[in-house]
C-alpha cells in the first residue's frame, strides 16, 4: 500500500532561522510502510507544525489531539509538534501547561507547606502534592512518620526550595502526586533554575545527565531545568544526612561557576529556536558557545548561530 505521509515544507524566519528540523522522539512504526513514506516516517526527526498544515493524506491514519480531517486529509490545528503512536497521529503543542505521566522525572519549586503535604509548582494546571510519606527521612531511617515529623517539615522542604521528584500518581482533580522516596531525588542545590516549554524537553530512558564539562544537568519533563556542578550520583558515596541542608558546595570555583552559566545560556538558546533539548544537543550547543563571551550569549544572533551550529553537528553525528 502506497502511503503519503507530508513533511512540512523548510521554513526560514525573518531573523534566518531554519524551523523545520528539530531532534525528537523515536516514533513507533509500523513494518507495512513502504517506499519513501516508510523512510519518511522512519527518520527520528520531527518536525514542527503550523494549524492548518498538512500531516498526512493517507485514510489508514487516526486523527488524535491536535489535529482535525478536512477533504480526507489530516491537518494541524495548533503549532506543535507530530507525534505517532502505531496510526494515531498527534500534535504537541509548542506552548502548553504540562500534561504528564507516572514515572516522569519533573523539577518543582515548593509554594505552600500544609498538613502532611507540600504543594509544588511543577508547571502544570494544579500543584503537585508531596505527601510527608513520600520523602526519606535524614540518615535514611525506614520508620512511619510520626507527629514530631509534621511539626519539622519546614527542615525538610520550605516555601521557595527547589526539589526533583518522580510522578507518583494522580487525584480526582488531575492534580499529580509525586514522591522523592529514591536518593536520586530530592532537594536541589548549586545550581541555576532554567524554564522552557514542557514540549521541547525529549524524553529519554535518563534526565540526569553528567556532562563533560564537570555540569550536572536534570532535564525536567515539566520544562523545568536545573543546572548544577557536578556532584557524585554513587548512592554509596551520598550523604544521607545532609540531604536537606540549605547550604550550598564551598568549593564551587569560578570556572564551575561559568561553566553552569554558559550551559545555562545554551539551554536558552535552543528553546528560543524551538530546537529538542537533550544531553546530546545540549553538549554540541556548548562546544559552539565556547567562541563566545560569556556576556554575548543573551545576544539574538549568538543565540541563532548556537542552536543553529548545534542542530547541524547533531545531523552530521546522525549521517
């Protein structure tokens, strides 16, 4: 069966930008497709959609979220990007609250300490809840929580602490339950806070990244990021009781310093671009900023040539 299956067409903006590609979900295919639409459909590109703009024409394929049928053909009805599972054809919106599922990695900032919860920001419609059963106790003690536990658990987490957590499940509401119940999780430090839209964020089988530039990087799902200096992830080598503790590293030197700013500002570059974010892209943005003060890298057209020099670098890696 001859399927077509359209790419949207290269696009250049005013400022010179080439939207079309961007790196993206593997997508799950089918073994019938044939001939160029099976290539088509096999390549991990994905491309960004405008409403209106045709996704595909072939009647074998289901109209999901985001897109709408006219003349037999299924068309975008919002910018975003082309998702598909097996034939059911999707469209992410670029710019949306975040809509997640159980098990995603998400970065948060607590808004509200109430009784034996705590409410986070986690981009989305509603708060997340952090029950107090849902956090290690310091020095990683194995007991119910007790009553002396809720009148400390503004030593814990307080209004303002920064925190990655692991959706849990959700309410009624639609509201998510997350817990930090692992000691890769929990209270974060020495770092910076970077948000981006939910729907540039790729999911990948890890979001806590170690770059080769002594930068740790967890990729929220929730578009929330947060860029720290490198600190050891051998659960052997953690300091359980130091878990909560406010205090930042004191031997945070002036290079880490700059290196978290300048992976900071390449992260900002490629979601100004409407590039994928992941460790991959986000280690070729940063060889490229090297060229660059460090000061520049908030320019519109230092930010255009990074993301655009590290989308070219991701194609080369891929042939």
């Amino acid at each position: 069966m001859s399927i077509s299956f359209h790419s949207p067409a290269v696009r250049t903006t005013n400022d010179g930008v080439v939207r079309r590609r961007a790196v993206g979900h593997d997508m799950d295919l089918d073994d019938g497709l044939e001939g160029a639409a099976e290539s088509a459909m096999k390549d991990p590109t994905l491309h960004v959609v405008t409403p209106g703009e045709l996704i595909t024409s072939d009647t074998a394929f289901m109209r999901g979220h985001g897109t709408y049928i006219e003349q037999e053909k299924v068309l975008s009805s919002v910018a975003g990007v082309v998702d598909r599972v097996n034939k059911l054809i999707s469209v992410r919106p670029l710019h949306t609250r975040y809509t997640g599922e159980i098990g995603d990695v998400v970065v948060g900032r607590i808004t509200e300490v109430a009784q034996k919860r705590w409410k986070v920001d986690l981009n989305a419609r509603l708060d997340g809840i952090l029950m107090l059963s849902s956090v290690n106790l310091p020095g990683g003690v194995q007991r119910r929580k007790q009553e002396s536990d809720e009148l400390q658990m503004r030593t814990f987490f307080m209004e303002g602490d920064l925190v990655v957590a692991e959706v849990q499940n959700f309410f009624a509401d639609g509201a998510y339950s997350i817990h930090t119940r692992s000691l890769k999780y929990g209270k974060l430090r020495n770092g910076s806070f970077i948000s981006v839209s939910p729907g540039l964020v790729q999911r990948s089988k890890s979001h806590f990244h170690s770059l080769s530039c002594g930068v740790d990087v967890i990729l929220g799902l929730n578009g929330y990021i947060w860029v720290s200096a490198h600190v050891s992830q051998d659960l052997e080598e953690i300091d359980t009781e130091q878990v909560y503790s406010n205090k930042n590293k004191e031997d945070i030197t002036p290079a880490d310093r700059e290196s978290i700013a300048r992976i900071a500002n390449c992260i900002r570059a490629l979601a100004q671009n409407f590039v994928f974010i992941n460790a991959t892209i986000i280690s070729f943005a940063y060889e490229a900023s090297l060229q660059y003060p460090l000061k520049d890298m908030h320019k519109k057209e230092v930010m255009r040539d990074i993301a655009v020099e590290a989308t070219t670098a991701v194609d080369n890696m891929r042939g």
